[in-house]
C-alpha cells in the first residue's frame, strides 16, 4: 500500500515549463475571489443550459451574468490605481512535514488600504496557503501580515510569488502584488532512536565502543554544562550547578575534529521499490543523526561522496537542512550502477554507512540496509552478518506511523 501511495505521489502535478493553460489556471487563482468564481462559473453553466432548446429563461440570466462580470474590470482598475504601499522584511520559518509554516510580510501603507491581506501562489502542489485575514490601514501605517502554508512532505520548495492581496470593491476581483519570493524548508521527521546496541555489536563495533563513552569522547576546551544523561561520568558532574537547581547537570567538552564517528547516507536506489523507500531512509538518517550529535560523537556526515558541514550548537538545524535538500526520488532516473564511497580524504574515525543495499566497501566499518520483506513479520531488525544490520522498511513505516513517540531499537 505505501509503494502504490508513492507511486501515485511521484508524478508530477504541473509541467516544467508554464504554458497557455498554466497561465490561464494562475490568472483564475489569483484575480478571483470565490465570489468570482462562483459567477463564472454560473456563466459556462448558463451557456450549457441555453443549448436546450426552448429554455430562453437561461440566456437571460447568462446577459446578466455576463454584464456584472464586465463591470468589474474598470472597478479593479480603480482600486489598483488607488493603492499605494511598500513590502519588505520576508520571513518563513522552517517546519517538520506535516506542519504549517507562518510566512510573515511587513507592510508599510502610502495611501489608505480599506482591505488588505496576504498569499502565496505557484507553489509545489503539494503545499496549500492559507491566506490571512483582510485588515485596514491608514495612510503611513505598517503592520506585519502572516499566512501559513501547510506542508504535506519533506523538501526545498521555492515560493514563487508571495502577494500582497487588494480586492477590489465588489469583492469578485482582486490583484495580488507581487512582492518577493521565499525558500521554505520542510525536515523530515526523525526516526526516534532509543537503543543503538548494533553500533557496539561484534568485531566491527570495538572502534566505536571508545566513542560512546564519556571519558574518551571528550575534549579538553570546556563550552558549557548541560542536563545529566543516564552513562555520563561521575567526576564530569557541574557542582555548582546541581546545588542551584536541585537537579544534576554535566560538563560539556568540545570535541576534536576528525575524533568523531563518520556517518555516511547513500541515497541511490536501483529499482522502483528501492525509490519508494527513500523518504523513510532519510527519516532513520535523521534520527540517527541527532541520536550521535546529542552525545557529541558525530564527527562528519556525508550525503553520497558530499561532505555536509555541521554547525556545533545549532540542535542540528544544519543537518536537518542539508536532508531536506535531498531531491524527491524520481520515476525515470536510476542508479544501476554500485559505487564504493570515495571521499576526498581517507576518514580518520570510524565510519558507518546507512543505505538501501549493502557494498562491500573497506572503508566502511558497519552498514545500515533499509529493505522491504515478504511476509507479517513482527521483528523490526535482522543482524545478517557481523557488520550489516538489515531493517525492515515495512514495519518501520507501521511504527512510524501508528504512533510516532514510539522509539526504535536498532
């Protein structure tokens, strides 16, 4: 059932290149109101009834129909003339997909505004805009004007047009003032990680093992204290600050760089079912990811053979931004072909692969596969060899879905 939803979400929904029709379809989007276009709407349905013969009656109404329609245009021209205002200070937040993210607009008013609201348009089809309540205001007025966009799926989507919205005094037209363009960034919802005991496990997990503890993962330049974690050492613990709130606190060392562990996510799939998934390979990347920057042990993070720069202190805001970047898997292009990671630089910590096929690569200490397995199997995971954890898609999408402060053992 997920492949088939994929499936159906991965065709495009507008064409590359705008034509005739698409411009058609922008032009009733933005000029009209609902009151538009339920009026002509009212038109083609009064041409349509007319054909039947006798039935007079419907081409009366389609005249009157016709002439409101035809009394709007110079009424929109009117209230564009009159309209004077500055846009400026665009701002978006970024948001988790399923969230609604607030676009904010300041507006500063030359000439009175009777009514004046805020929209996005052009957008990836799968956000929608919720446009903002008209308000009025005075000639040398400013207010701060906010909409949300509700997002459906992770990604980079380019806002087109953000519009600052007049409608005209018969309320059925309105112009829509280009004033910018944004950038919304939608992260994917992270794979909460609760136990990690595969990272240990075997041969392979003896150069991650010094990592995980506290005493080798440290540095030596102290940056600041925070809450006490079940494994920290003792002799770490910050007096001072237990003694003020009643609660133990830690100390926190910068870490080396180079000293951490190297992750690495390899996004190439080779069949259609590799493709659908993606998006729950990046979700398992992005708590695996935080899991390891919450203990300080992420070193570097490559997307493929890319290297992403991290910032220290951001709550992997930069992680998650450079995920969100990762294009949508597409129905025509493949990756055939197995290629080994080759970094511009030989790794000088461990190095642990997340991947939708497993590679026999030498620099690679253990592999995380991502597939989907036949049958109603309960288990979550599989170790298949010393250095290859194999995970079930399925059932974690089921996890994942059914109730997501589920935390997952991997």
């Amino acid at each position: 059932m997920s492949y088939i939803r994929w499936f159906i979400s991965a065709i495009p929904r507008s064409p590359k290149r705008k034509g005739l029709l698409m411009r058609l379809y922008y032009t009733w989007q933005e000029y009209f109101t609902p009151v538009g276009h339920a009026a002509s709407a009212l038109l083609l349905f009064f041409m349509v009834a007319g054909a039947v013969p006798g039935f007079w009656a419907a081409w009366f109404f389609c005249g009157l129909d016709f002439m409101y329609l035809l009394a709007l245009v110079p009424s929109l021209f009117l209230t564009v003339r009159k309209s004077k205002f500055k846009a400026n200070d665009i701002s978006i937040g970024n948001v988790y997909e399923g969230e609604k993210s607030a676009l904010r607009l300041r507006i500063v008013a030359i000439d009175k505004l009777n009514a004046v609201s805020l929209g996005c348009f052009r957008m990836d089809s799968s956000l929608s805009c919720e446009e903002s309540s008209l308000v009025s205001l005075a000639a040398g007025e400013s207010a701060e004007l906010s909409c949300q966009i509700q997002t459906t799926k992770r990604g980079a989507f380019e806002i087109p047009k953000v519009a600052v919205i007049l409608p005209e005094i018969n309320g059925a037209l309105r112009f829509a003032f280009d004033s910018g363009k944004a950038e919304l960034l939608v992260f994917p919802c992270p794979v909460k990680i609760g136990l990690f005991s595969f990272l240990t496990y075997g041969a392979s997990g003896m150069v991650f093992a010094p990592l995980l503890m506290p005493s080798f993962a440290r540095g030596r330049d102290f940056v600041g204290v925070r809450e006490y974690r079940e494994g920290d050492s003792l002799r770490d613990l910050h007096h001072k600050a237990f003694a003020r709130y009643g609660k133990p606190f830690t100390k926190e060392f910068e870490t080396e760089r180079g000293a951490g562990i190297v992750f690495i996510l390899d996004v190439a799939a080779r069949t259609l079912k590799q493709k659908s998934m993606l998006e729950m390979l990046i979700r398992l990347a992005a708590g695996i990811g935080l899991w390891l920057m919450e203990r300080g042990t992420l070193g570097r993070f490559f997307i493929g053979d890319n290297e992403i720069s991290l910032v220290s202190g951001d709550d992997g805001k930069s992680l998650l931004e450079s995920l969100a970047r990762i294009p949508s898997a597409s129905l025509l292009k493949s990756d055939n072909a197995a290629k080994l990671w080759s970094p511009a630089a030989r790794p000088l910590g461990p190095v642990l692969r997340l991947g939708l096929f497993a590679t026999d690569d030498p620099l690679v200490h253990k592999h995380i596969v991502l597939e989907s397995r036949s049958g109603n199997s309960n288990e979550l995971k599989s170790v298949v060899e010393d250095n290859v954890l194999s995970v079930d898609a399925l059932r974690l999408e089921q996890i994942f879905e059914l109730q997501s402060e589920t935390e997952v053992s991997l």
